[in-house]
C-alpha cells in the first residue's frame, strides 16, 4: 500500500512537471511574441484626413476609423489601410511628448471620429 501511495506521489508530481514545463514554455512564447509585437510607429496627419503610417521603412496609407477612441490618458487609433488590412495602435499619453499628443487630440477631435464625445471615461 505504501508503495502504491509512493507511486502515486510519484506520478502526480511528474504530471505537474510536464505541464509545468508547457506552461513555462508557453509563457515564454507570450513574453516574447508580445515584446516583438512592440513596434516604433510614425504617424503622419495627410491632407484629406488621410494618414501615412511608417513602420521599419514601410509606408502605408490608412483611414483613420471611427471605432478609434482618445482620452486624456490614452489613445487607442484604429486605421484602415490601403490594401484592405486593419491596424491598431495604442499610443499613451506619456509614450509621445505632451505637445505631440496634445496636437494628436486636437487633430483627431478636428477630423472627428465618432459624434460621441471621448474625452472622459465613464466607469
């Protein structure tokens, strides 16, 4: 019986090792995954409420959507670009300069996004 009781001991600490080290593994995937995902973005107002998306070199045209959203904190800038795919971008307050985020804010507000006001977050 004791033994038996051993070599259950014994299997359930080697089965919570397994997935122990999926879950490690997974959750280095994550970490990384998330890390590379985190990319520098330049965002350039055009004429015609048009904007031009720079990211490692590559310039896109995009659409800014109205599912965007900007707050005094944050900002989360959703694109249509010219070849049909959607961009997301979130840009916080203290990421930019707070003159360049202060003119991102009027320019959105001027273009106009949503008819519904975004500048407080209601809890």
């Amino acid at each position: 019986m004791l033994a038996l009781t051993s070599l259950a001991i014994y299997i359930i600490n080697v089965k919570f090792s397994v997935i122990s080290v999926f879950l490690y593994i997974f959750l280095m995937y994550t970490t990384y995954s998330a890390f590379s995902n985190n990319q520098a973005y330049e965002l350039l107002w055009q004429e015609h409420n048009s904007w031009l998306i720079t990211q490692h070199n590559l310039r896109s045209m995009a659409e800014l959507c109205d599912s965007s959203v900007i707050t005094s904190v944050c900002a989360v800038l959703n694109f249509k670009l010219e070849n049909g795919k959607r961009q997301s971008i979130l840009l916080f307050k203290d990421s930019v300069d707070a003159e360049s985020f202060r003119r991102l804010r009027v320019r959105i507000k001027v273009q106009g996004i949503n008819p519904q006001s975004h500048d407080t977050i209601n809890s």
